[in-house]
C-alpha cells in the first residue's frame, strides 16, 4: 500500500501531540476495564464448573423426632432436579462450628465447654445439598416445600454466584464492558474535536488546496492517515502501559511468592480480545477523523 504524503502539516501541529496521549491514555484505560471484566468472567465461568452447595436448616426438635425430621428432609432433597447429593452435618461437624464461640465466650467452666454442644444446646440440625454444575435452584421455591415440611426452616446458600460475592462479580463484569465501552467513546469524541480544530487552524492551506484543485476527499484523506498512524501509535503505548498493570496485579504477587490478588488468571481468548482493543480503537479512530473531515468540509 502506498503511503500518503500529507500536504498539511498535522504532525507538527500541537493537536497532533495532544491527540496521541489523549488516545494512549484513553485506550489503556479501555483496556484496563476490558480486562476487569474479562477476570469476572472468568471468576464466573469458573464458578459455574463447580457443583452449587446449599445448606439448610432446621430448627431445634426434640431428640426423638429430629432424626426421622432429617431423614425426611433429606430424602426430599435427594430428589430434586440436578441435586449430586444430599448429607446431613454430623453432630461433630456442629460441634466444631459452635465450640469456639461458646469457649470465646466464656460457656462453661472448663475448656471443653463446647465440646458434645449438639446434644447439650437446642441447636439447629444442617443438611447440605449440592447441585451440579449449571444447575440453577429455585432457592425460595424449595425453602417454601421444606417448610411445609418443617415449619420454621431456612436455607443459607454457600455458592459464591448466588450470594452477594457473585452478584458483585457480575456487577464488575457489566461495569469492565461499559467504562470501556465509554472510554472508547470518548475517544472518537477527542477525535472529532481535534479534527474540527485542525481544519481550523489549517484552513488556509486548505483553502491553497481547493484552489490547486484538490477535492474535499483528498483532503479528508490527509486527516484519516493522521488519525490512523497517530492512534496505533498512542494506541500502542497505552495498550503495553495497560498490560504492565494487568501482569502486575495478577501474576506479580505470585512471582514474588504472595498470595494472588486475583483468583483468577486471564485466558488466552481474553489475551487476544484485550490486544484487539487498540487496533479496533485506532480503526473507528480513523473512520471517525474522515467523516468529521468530510462534514466540516462541506460547511466551509
């Protein structure tokens, strides 16, 4: 492809500078946001190949009846639709939930205070139930049938993506998409008004241009190759300063032996969407620089 040769020059112009940082930081900030969101994704698909654990709870029973209560219970969740299992919590499980509280504080007169505290204290009795993976419970459906069993039962749900950890893992998945989103906007925007100021302050040679002959189309031309070179440029830098950031929050602590900030990693997909981010921001940059050309054009 042959290169064009700018009649105007826009490389010197103050604006042209102004326009390469303000498109470097815009799409490292884009980018940056992209991969916020692309980590909750993962975070999400990630929860979602993992079995959905809920645990219900009945109220205290008298000794004689909570047994055949949780049997009951028990086999009623055995089946249901995509449940893996069903189990009640054994005494000793509870015992090891309740005895530090009870020794913090201070039941009892000797350190094994909470030790057989099942038996000794009316406590609830526990069922957990898991779901396979994908399998989305109607929570407040089966809390209403295992109260018209026991009356006064609840259920608690110990999966990340139906508690408020997952609601906000997606709340940072929707807010990644579209800060990004806006910070490309606003991009097309900077571009719009800087072309506008260019044909402004060049309108002279522009005139000298119309005058020699050349066409509204040369000249927006002029405009589009600037707007491309200029926004791979800062495209580029804002993209390796945003991928700095990325592999430091995520692999950095890691590489020092810490525990991750993330849980998560980004996949190679997410590699290659991210690193599109500058090239499909440098196109519509480009796109966006003609037509503004084009249609101030056509007004002078």
């Amino acid at each position: 492809m042959r290169t064009l040769d700018l009649d105007l020059p826009l490389d010197a112009s103050p604006l042209s500078r102004f326009m390469l940082w303000v498109t470097g930081t815009l799409v490292g900030l884009a980018v940056l946001a992209f991969a916020l969101a692309s980590l909750a994704q993962g975070r999400i698909v990630e929860e979602a190949r993992r079995p959905r654990v809920v645990t219900v709870a009945l109220p205290p029973a008298p000794p004689g009846e909570a047994e055949g209560l949780v049997g009951r219970v028990t086999a009623m969740l055995e089946r249901e639709p995509g449940a893996a299992y069903a189990a009640p919590v054994s005494k000793a499980e509870i015992d090891g939930l309740v005895e530090p509280l009870l020794a913090g504080a201070g039941a009892g007169d000797n350190a094994g205070a909470g030790a057989g505290a099942a038996d000794r204290f009316p406590l609830p009795r526990l069922i957990d139930v898991a779901f396979n993976p994908g399998t989305a419970p109607d929570l407040g459906a089966l809390e209403r049938r295992v109260q018209r069993l026991v009356p006064g039962s609840t259920i608690g749900d110990a999966g990340p993506l139906g508690s408020d950890d997952g609601r906000l893992v997606r709340l940072l998945r929707a807010l990644g998409l579209a800060t990004g989103s806006v910070f490309v906007l606003l991009a097309l925007v900077a571009v719009v008004m800087v072309t506008r100021m260019s044909l402004r302050q060049h309108h002279e040679t522009v005139d000298l241009l119309r005058l020699m002959g050349a066409r509204d189309g040369y000249v927006a031309r002029q405009f589009e190759h600037h707007a491309l070179l200029g926004a791979f440029k800062g495209g580029l830098i804002g993209f390796a300063a945003a991928m700095l950031v990325v592999v430091g929050v995520v692999h950095g602590p890691a590489m020092l032996g810490d525990p991750p900030v993330v849980p998560v990693r980004l996949r190679p997909l997410d590699w290659v969407l991210l690193s599109m981010v500058p090239v499909v921001t440098a196109l519509l940059v480009t796109l966006t620089a003609r037509l503004a050309a084009v249609l101030t054009l056509r007004r002078t």
